[in-house]
C-alpha cells in the first residue's frame, strides 16, 4: 500500500475521494462508512476499478469537511479490523 495516501472529495454527495499512491495511480473511492474497533475509528473504501475490493484505513475526524485517511501498518492490527469490517457487514445483510 501506499506511504503518501492523499484524498480529494470529488463531489459531497457522491461521498466519493480519490486515493493517489507514491507510484502516481490514482483510483477512486466510494466512501462505504465509517466504524469504530477498539476505542479507533476506522473507514471502508469500494474502489471504483470493477473489482470487489475493500479498502480499509484508519480514520481520524480533523474538521467538519476535512479528514485524514492512516495506512494500518500492523498485520495483526489489520487482520483484526478487517474481521470487524466483515461482521458489521454480515449483520447488516441479515436484517
């Protein structure tokens, strides 16, 4: 994953952002929502390439418009966040 992740709200409404990663790609996002694990906030991204991808970061709240997107770096960390992301999913497809 990319070190220097930088975001662009293209159009509020759409809640779309636009990943650019250290080798110049950029690829648009679809901002699926925000959750909280473990006393930290965390958000989930559809990239919009055609595949059935989840981007996953940390999420910190800077302003009201304005919002950091962190690269979880620990495996551990990660593989936990994602289990979160894959229940709250789950649960939301059984109601």
């Amino acid at each position: 994953m990319a070190e220097d992740i930088k975001k662009e709200i293209l159009e509020e409404e759409e809640d779309i952002i636009t990943l650019e990663f250290d080798d110049d790609t950029a690829v648009d996002c679809e901002i699926l929502g925000t959750f909280d694990y473990n006393d930290k906030e965390y958000i989930a991204l559809a990239p919009n390439d055609g595949t059935d991808d989840i981007y996953i970061y940390g999420y910190k709240q800077i302003a009201d418009d304005e919002f950091e997107i962190i690269e979880i770096e620990d495996e551990a960390e990660f593989d936990a966040v994602a289990a979160e992301f894959d229940a709250i999913m789950a649960d939301g497809e059984e109601e």
